[in-house]
C-alpha cells in the first residue's frame, strides 16, 4: 500500500517489547475504546499498511493471546528486549527488508487519529513527524534509507541520533490532534487517557 505523494510500498512496525514496569500491567492489553491498545493500533495501522509488524519481548506469549487482531499481524521476538528500545526497533527492522517506507510506533501511544495517519503516509519527506501546536509526537514515518542508519547503530546509541542527523529534511506535519502526544506510561497517564475519551 502507498499513501498519496509517496511511492512506494509502506509497512508498519509497532514497539511492544517493554516490561510495563511503572503501569504495572501490559499496557499491550489495557483496554481502549472497546479494544486493547495494541488492538487499535494494529486495526489503524492496518488501514494504511501493506502489512504491520509487532516487536514483542516480555511476555510474549501472554501478549499474544490477549489479541483479537493477531491474525492480520506479523510479530518478531526480540530477546534482547532488557537492552532497550533501539534493540526492538533494530529486531522489527532486521524483520522488514522489503519496507520501503516504516511507519513506527509505540504500544503506548494508541490515541492518535486515523486522518492524521493518512497526512503522515501521505508525505514524500525523508522523514516524516506529525506536530500538535508545536509540539512533536507520534507516529513517525520514514524511507527505507532512514531504516539502515537506524540498524547501523551500536545497541547503546539512540534512534535519536540518526532523526536529529536528518532534520533539514525532515518534514513537520502540522496536524490538529493532540492524541499524537499522548504517551501511557502509568496509570495516572492511562487514567487521564480515558477521562479525555470519554463521550460528554
């Protein structure tokens, strides 16, 4: 699949590997809008992607089994989940070798909005990140040739250093969504997730 202005194919990749120490549960499978985080992400990444990729790590079986979606998805194990979030990136990547452009996530962000997918996949930037009155977020999506200097990095370095290596070409999405800064960590932020979501 290919959003409009980009050619090529786009895949999707979505970060779950992490041990959810400070929520407490998986938030993989906290429930949101009738559906687990992961459900929804997998269902609106599913819209615009040829086909999405889950990294899993911790409990992955667990995870795995608490999916209504799984049938539609791809996961890659990531054993080396301990050494950070470069490592679950690098192991969906290494996974994704025909994806000419990646739209990445993370589990804990499922608040964003499916037009605001469809401007992101719709750039021809190098690199592509949505913003919210100024304010920088989630997903982001980039080409292939961003992919390999994102595997070219030693374990210990951070993605941050290729994305900052390329602002001059990275395209800024303006977009009219504050659920691209939505970021769960706790429960305090998953309980202000729902209070916001919450029909009036």
């Amino acid at each position: 699949m290919t959003g409009a202005g980009v050619t090529g194919t786009i895949d999707g990749l979505i970060l779950a590997a992490g041990e959810s120490r400070r929520m407490g549960s998986h938030k993989a499978l906290l429930p949101f809008s009738g559906q687990t985080f992961l459900d929804t992400l997998i269902e609106l990444f599913a819209r615009h992607c040829r086909q999405v990729t889950v990294v899993l790590g911790y409990d992955a079986a667990g995870i795995r089994e608490g999916l209504a979606r799984g049938a539609q998805t791809s996961f890659v194990g990531n054993p080396e989940y301990r050494a950070g979030q470069l490592s679950s990136l690098q192991a969906g990547l290494r996974s994704m070798p025909e994806a000419e452009h990646i739209l990445l996530t993370l589990v804990d962000h499922p608040a964003v909005r499916d037009a605001t997918i469809a401007r992101i996949v719709s750039s021809p930037a190098l690199l592509a990140i949505p913003q919210y009155q100024g304010r920088h977020g989630h997903p982001i999506f980039f080409a292939r040739s961003i992919a390999a200097e994102l595997l070219a990095l030693p374990i210990d370095a951070s993605a941050r250093e290729v994305i900052h290596r390329h602002r001059e070409q990275t395209r800024f999405v303006d977009v009219d969504d504050p659920g691209i800064l939505v970021d769960v960590d706790d429960a305090a932020a998953y309980a202000a997730l729902l209070r916001s979501s919450a029909p009036a």
